[in-house]
C-alpha cells in the first residue's frame, strides 16, 4: 500500500494504513538501563490510546497519567513539525515530573523540552539532556504509533 505523508505527518487516505513513528530504543543515552526497564514495565500496555495527534499544538507536547500510588505512570508526548516523540516524566536529574503546569513541557521558544524543578533541558527528538545536572543523560523513551490520527502506546 502507499504512504501519504506530507511535512512529515501521515494525511489520511482511504487506505488508512498503519504508519510508523520513530522512536530509537536502542540508544546508548538512556542512562542507567535498570531504570528504564522499570519505567517501560510500568507503561501501560501497546494499543493503549493516548489522544488524537490534533490535540497536540505543532511544536506542543501532552502529559498522561496512569494509574495511582506505587502504580502511576507519567508519560508526555511531543510534537514538531516533523515528528512525534513520547518519554516517561520522569527527569533523569531527581526522577521528578519535568512540568510545572498542566502539559508546559517546552521552553518558552518551543525548541527544547524543560525540566522546571533544576532547569535541565532536553533535545526534543530523542530526549538527549543538552543543560543541567543531568547533562549527558537522557529521557526514557517510550514508542507509541499514530493510526488515522490517533496516538496509541505501540508494543516494545
Ligand atoms: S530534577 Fe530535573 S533538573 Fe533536577
């Protein structure tokens, strides 16, 4: 079947195939591997649904919650004009959530994630810390796909 992509994002076509975002989880920079095997066991299950790709500003990011107690899960997804990127909310820095305000997870110019607590700031194609404490490390990712406009958790 063909592809209709157009400024990178798939349009929709009467094929409504499946299009795959990218999300490099082989990288070296996730920091301490340990950690993100317990951040990506606690994600909720592939096919899980996040929200429309239209709910997200272009550059914008949304944050998500699962679950409660031991058990919560936060997670954010990021979107520019050529791509959607998805990471746990958790800072490598103090493992705190990176937002301040409901779903402010950008630098005021939209070009790099921030955390509020210490600063840190993150590329935001592949959560790579640039600044901060945590400089060096990285955000863990988490892949997701995007089907007819839709954001789901995809398997790992
Ligand atoms: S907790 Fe994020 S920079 Fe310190």
């Amino acid at each position: 079947m063909e592809k209709s992509v157009q400024n990178g994002w798939p349009q929709k076509s009467a094929h409504r195939e499946e299009v795959a975002v990218h999300v490099n989880t082989t990288s070296k920079n996730f920091g301490d591997e340990r950690r993100r095997e317990r951040w990506l066991s606690k994600a909720p299950q592939a096919g899980t649904q996040l929200c429309a790709l239209d709910d997200i500003d272009i550059p914008g990011a949304k944050g998500f919650t699962f679950g409660d107690g031991r058990d919560r899960f936060d997670m954010f997804v990021v979107r520019t004009d050529k791509d959607c990127r998805a990471y746990v909310n958790a800072c490598p820095h103090a493992f705190t959530t990176l937002e301040t305000f409901t779903d402010r997870f950008l630098t005021r110019n939209k070009d790099q994630i921030l955390c509020t607590t210490h600063g840190a700031l993150f590329n935001l194609e592949d959560g790579f810390c640039t600044s901060g404490p945590c400089a060096g490390k990285s955000l863990v990712p988490i892949p997701i796909d995007i089907r007819d406009g839709e954001i789901t958790i995809a398997p790992t």
